[in-house]
C-alpha cells in the first residue's frame, strides 16, 4: 500500500516547483553512490516551502540535500521525502562587513563575493558545499567556524512557520549545533573584517593553492570523514597536538590507500575516503567503520563521522558499526 504523501489525501494541495517520485540520489551526491529516494521536491520560494511542508503528512520524514558534500546515501535509498533547494536559494549580498546569503549558496561563491566587497570570509572558499549545510555542522576551517561570524539565520519547520535564530540562540560547538532536526535553514546573516579586497582574494587563491596541494580534488569524495577527536582544528592551538588529529591516527594505523572494492581511504589525504569510480555506497561505509576499528585497536581514540549518512543499507548484516 503507497502511503500517502499528504495529510489529508482528499485535499488537493497547491504548490510550486517540483516533485518528484522515486529519484536517484547516487546521481546528485559527490560520491556517486547510493540508491533511490521516494519523493524528492525542489521548492520556487520560502512561502512555497512553508506552505508544503504544513501540508505534509506527519508520518513522513524528510532530508535537506544541499550540494551533496558531506554525504553518504546508502544502497537501500532514503525511505521518505528529499527536499532540494534549487537556484531560487543562492542569492548573495554584501552591504558594509556583513553578508546576506540563502541557504543553497555555495560556500566558496560567498568567500569570493565577500572579499570581492572587502569582508573577510576567505576561510569558506575551500569548505565544498553550501551555506545551509555549513551553517548546521557549523564548518571551519583555517581556525576559524561559522559559529565565529554567524550572526542570525532564518529557518522554516515543519508546520510551515518561518523564523529566526540569533547564533547565540543556537549553542555551537565543535562540528555541531543546537538547530531542531526539522528546521530547515533558509538564509543566514554573516559578518566578516574589514580589509581590503586584493589582499583577500590574494588569501582565497593561497587556500585553493594548499588545498589543491594536500586533499583529492577532483575525485569522487564527501569531503573530510572523520572529526578530529580532541576537538582540535586544521590550524593548532597552543594546546593541540598534531597526533591528535583524525588524518595522523588514520596514517599511524597505516591505513592510507586501503581500499574495499573501488572504496579507497585517500593516498593524497588519509581522512578522505574516495569512489575510484564503481565503488557502492556499503562499500565506502564499511571501509570508514573498518578504519574506525584500527584506530581504535592502534591508538584507543574512536573515530566519529563527519560524513552525514543517510537511508537504508541493503545488507545491515554487512555493515559492522561501532556506534
């Protein structure tokens, strides 16, 4: 029996933009891999969203799929509705040092414009995805965190109402933040430093350059895979230890260029896993939970994903988690 996508089956609603049944995710991810989803909708505005998202049956859960960074979709595909916003949400504004950008903005597209207008954003230039994602997992990078430069966002939930969040309100911490599950970030507010314009995008291009030189680009990867256990940034503290990052204790445990299947943990970066190009969604899981177990054997740290993993696994048999 198909359940119904709707509250009220006998109530025709009215929307805009796209829905879909029963679409490949494999396809929108970086990784490439996974199955299908049972509906997937692609809203036009905020109200359209709210207003769909009101009507929505309770019993239907529901995934943001942003640029498709950050993600494992597993085999068995995602049992309920992707919402994806679309191009209608990549507006970006800059007016004095702050910077005004909806949710599908490119992270690397608000680094650029920003310093194109003198406000310092340079450290989101070589953060892959979009600004909602980044804004939720509160990304970072070169020592510095969204938490840092977030000033309010604006989210809708799932009865349709549409509301704001000052970033204290919302209690950052490493990798994560208080957002409810069901919100759905629409825009977010930013400020940056004042400096002057080519001095920073001077600074975007040395980024590039480096990240370029240590991580796989252009390859099939979720970006970073493992957070760093003490909490630790890419750019230490006086009281961090570079041991204590997730890459060293992955090439301590000698496991750069492992691979199950055409599922390689990264020769160029050890905390990036890559699809060689045939490689399944279990694959890429099982080779992330196997690095876990040597870590934890070699050095007693557990590991936890960065990676968001999301549907079903076609054999949970074969998927050994240390959860």
């Amino acid at each position: 029996m198909e359940i119904e996508l709707f509250k009220d089956p006998n109530l025709a609603v009215t929307y805009h933009g796209v829905l879909k049944k029963d679409c490949s995710l494999g396809s929108i991810n970086w990784l490439g891999v996974g199955g299908n989803c049972d509906w997937l909708y692609q809203p036009k505005s905020y109200s359209d969203l709210a207003h769909f998202l009101n009507h929505l049956a309770d019993e239907i859960p529901y995934f943001v799929l942003g640029a498709g960074s950050n993600l494992i979709v597993r085999d068995g595909g995602y049992r309920g509705l992707v919402i994806r916003l679309g191009r209608e949400f990549t507006s970006i504004r800059c007016k004095n040092n702050r910077v005004y950008a909806k949710a599908f903005a490119k992270d690397s597209q608000i680094a650029t414009k920003a310093a194109e207008n003198g406000i310092d954003l340079t450290f989101l230039r070589t953060i892959p995805g979009t600004i909602g994602g980044a804004v939720k997992m509160n990304a970072g990078c070169y020592g510095a965190y969204l938490a840092d430069h977030l000033l309010r966002v604006t989210m809708v939930n799932r009865t349709g109402e549409i509301y704001s969040l000052s970033a204290e309100e919302l209690r950052f911490s490493y990798r994560s933040s208080s957002i409810p599950e069901d919100a759905i970030i629409l825009e977010v507010e930013l400020q940056g430093e004042r400096e002057d314009s080519p001095k920073l995008l001077a600074r975007i291009e040395t980024y590039v350059d480096q990240r370029n030189h240590t991580q796989p680009t252009g390859t099939k990867t979720a970006g970073s895979t493992f957070r760093n256990p003490s909490g630790c940034s890419s750019k230490l503290g006086q009281n961090e230890k570079t041991d204590r990052l997730a890459w060293k204790l992955i090439d301590d445990a000698g496991l750069r260029g492992v691979r199950i299947g055409d599922a390689q943990v990264s020769k160029k970066h050890s905390n990036f896993l890559v699809n060689l190009g045939n490689a399944t969604a279990a694959q890429v899981e099982n080779l992330g939970e196997m690095v876990r177990r040597e870590v934890f054997k070699k050095h007693g740290v557990l590991l936890e994903w960065e990676i968001i993993r999301i549907g079903e696994l076609v054999y949970p048999e074969n998927s050994r988690s240390l959860n």
